[in-house]
C-alpha cells in the first residue's frame, strides 16, 4: 500500500509539473508571440481605421501627394531591422512627435494621433515596435526591451529634422503598450532634446497586467503559473514580468509627463493610472475620459483630447 501511495503521489505530482511547465508555454506563447500576418496583405494600409476616424483618408491622400509622408529602415544594435513612417511638418521646424502603437498593433494604428501633431506643425515618427509591423522579431516586449529601440528612434528623428541648433524638440506619446513603453523610457537617462511625454491608459507593470488578464480570461490565480511563465520569458527572452514596470521607471522621471486614462477600461483597468501618476514626480497632468474604454479617449472625447495635447506639449516644446 506504501509503495503504491508513494508511487501515485510521484505521479500525481509529475502530472502537475507537466500542467504546469505545459501552460507556462502556453500562456508565454498566447501572450508574446508575434501576430501572424495575413498572406496577401497590403502593406500600405495607413487608413485602416478609417471607419472609426473617416478624416484620415483624405489628410494621408494629401501627404502621400506632396511626398511629405516616407517610411525608412535601419538596423538595431541586436543585429535586427526595424521600420518607421515619418513625416515632413509643412514648414521646417524642429518640434517633433514620436508615436508609439500598442500591442498587437502597428505603426499605422497610430494616425489618428499623428494628425493631431500634424495639425500642430509637428514632424512625426511612427516606429514599428520589436515584432510588429515591418520590423523584425519573433517575440513581443511589453514595451520593456522596446525602450532602448525607442531611444534609438529618437536620435534618428533628432538627426532626421534637427534644425539650425543640430536638435529637435521631441514629445514621446504612447497607446496602450506604446504608453507603457513611453513610461519605460521615461525612467532612462534620456537626452535633452526629450522635452515631455504623454501616456494614454498604460498599464503599471506587465505583471499587474498579466495577473488581471489571466483572472479575467481564464479566471485562475497568478500562482503558479504567472511565476513560472515569467521564470520562462526570462529564460527565452531576458526579463521577466516583475522587471518589465511602468510604475518604477516614472518614479525616476523628472521631466513632464500627461497621463490619460479612460474610466471605463476593463483592458488596462482604470486604476493603473492612480498609482502611475502619484509615483512620477512633479510635473504632470492627469485626465480621466468620463465613460471611455480602452483607448478610446480620443475617440469618445476628440476636441477635449486634442486641445489638452495642444495645450501639455506646448508648455514644453
């Protein structure tokens, strides 16, 4: 009977172990993998979301028709090539807009916030972030290895529209991911020609982020799995969810930061934001879009949207 106990309790456990190790690859893979690609697909699609916003097909008309919007690859410090749109303000000036799409998206996704910039006499660069788009990449990076490809984008915009001074003037403004991307870089030494940034509904770490998503779509704690799934990432990729945090990196900037967060967003929850912005130092702005969902402050609240970013960066730019 012993024998039989310690020889079913050896396998219960092994089965376990198999459960586990099998939904850490999993959730890794559901989580980071890249999106697939439909076959077929054109590439030039930047007013796929014309729907939503019926403005941006004639304004990328007009730009493609003067030769203002161009896109350019270089080739990241990893070895791999990554791909940006960017586009000519109307007239020379060194005040510059980089934009950052969220997860699962891409370059394009970020338009509709262009044009807000565009309108504002600003030049625009829109990255492909690691694994999406046109750049290369297997795995996503929850904006965390993601900031040290967006400081490179930096410094090829600050060198692509710098004026008589050799410098831009350059606001970060990120969605979704893109916002915690923008937050991760905020929190590096970053060069002076970085004046502000502005976040919209990213989220405090990947960790408080995947607990949720893991409760709310699976609904099952966060241990073990979330733990040996970041032990996995760590293994696979070189950092881990706790590592990958918003909330840490904002409490070491100093320079400006807008934080926009709707309050109805059941993806990146609302509260994220309560801690982010009490945690980055003084100065900052926060605004809660009444009634909005993930990502759709603009969307819901257009004029207050565009009239707060006109009135945040042009305190600092």
């Amino acid at each position: 009977m012993k024998k039989f106990l310690k020889t079913f309790t050896g396998a219960v456990l092994v089965i376990a172990l198999a459960g586990v190790i099998g939904g850490s690859v999993y959730m890794l893979n559901f989580s980071l993998a890249r999106k697939s690609e439909l076959k077929g697909q054109s590439e030039n699609r930047l007013a796929f979301r014309e729907h939503l916003y019926p403005e941006l097909k004639p304004w990328i008309d007009s730009l493609q028709h003067i030769h203002a919007l161009r896109d350019t690859f270089i080739v990241m410090p990893t070895g791999e090539r990554h791909h940006a749109f960017y586009v000519w303000a109307p007239q020379k000036t060194s005040k510059t807009a980089i934009l950052v799409h969220g997860y699962k998206d891409r370059a394009e996704g970020m338009m509709y916030i262009a044009r807000i910039y565009a309108r504002m006499g600003y030049n625009i660069l829109l990255p492909d972030l690691h694994a999406h788009g046109r750049s290369e990449g297997s795995d996503i990076q929850m904006g965390w290895k993601d900031r040290k490809d967006v400081l490179h984008w930096c410094a090829v915009a600050d060198s692509l529209f710098a004026d008589s001074t050799g410098h831009t003037r350059q606001v970060l403004h990120g969605v979704s991911m893109g916002a915690a991307t923008v937050m991760c870089v905020s929190g590096e030494k970053t060069p002076a020609y970085i004046k502000c940034f502005v976040e919209d509904c990213g989220y405090t770490s990947v960790w408080d982020e995947f607990k949720y998503e893991v409760r709310k779509k699976f609904d099952l704690p966060s241990f073990p799995l979330l733990y040996t799934t970041s032990a996995l990432c760590e293994l696979c990729h070189g950092w881990t969810f706790g590592e990958a945090s918003p909330l840490r990196q904002v409490a070491k900037c100093r320079k400006p930061m807008l934080f926009i967060h709707g309050d109805n967003d059941d993806f990146v929850p609302s509260w994220m934001v309560h801690p982010l912005y009490k945690a980055k130092p003084q100065p900052k702005e926060l605004y809660i879009s009444h009634g909005s969902s993930h990502a759709q402050s603009y969307h819901d609240h257009r004029k207050a949207y565009i009239a707060l970013v006109h009135q945040f960066a042009g305190k600092f730019i």
